[in-house]
C-alpha cells in the first residue's frame, strides 16, 4: 500500500513525502538554498518557514533566499 503524496506549495503537483518542494519546482531553487534547506539543524524549522513566506508572497523561486 502506497502513501499518498502531499501537494507542492508552489505547484501544487504532488511532492514526495518528507519533501519541501516537487522535484521541478526544488530544481528552480539555487543551489545555496537547496544546501540551507537541506541543512538539519536547530534552524531547518526556521528555514522552512522563510522558504513558505516567499512562495506565499510570490517570489520566483529562481529568487528565493532562506537563512545559512
């Protein structure tokens, strides 16, 4: 039995589970931001949270900066 797949906030294509972003929409990000939210730390919470301010105020995602 298969789980279901939670939506991507940006696209709302389906995402893996435990995954912040669809695989597309995670290539868009730069790279440093990709290593900061794949970074599992005290601050990843903090990070995710910064990562989902700027999807929700519009900000491409080629643009999106979150915290080292």
């Amino acid at each position: 039995m298969t789980m279901p797949s939670t939506l991507c906030p940006c696209c709302r294509r389906p995402k893996g589970r435990g995954k912040y972003l669809c695989a597309g929409c995670w290539g868009v990000l730069p790279g440093f931001t990709r290593r900061a939210l794949n970074r599992r730390d005290s601050r990843a919470h903090p990070r995710l949270r910064e990562l989902h301010r700027q999807l929700a105020a519009g900000v491409p995602l080629s643009e999106i900066r979150v915290s080292p």
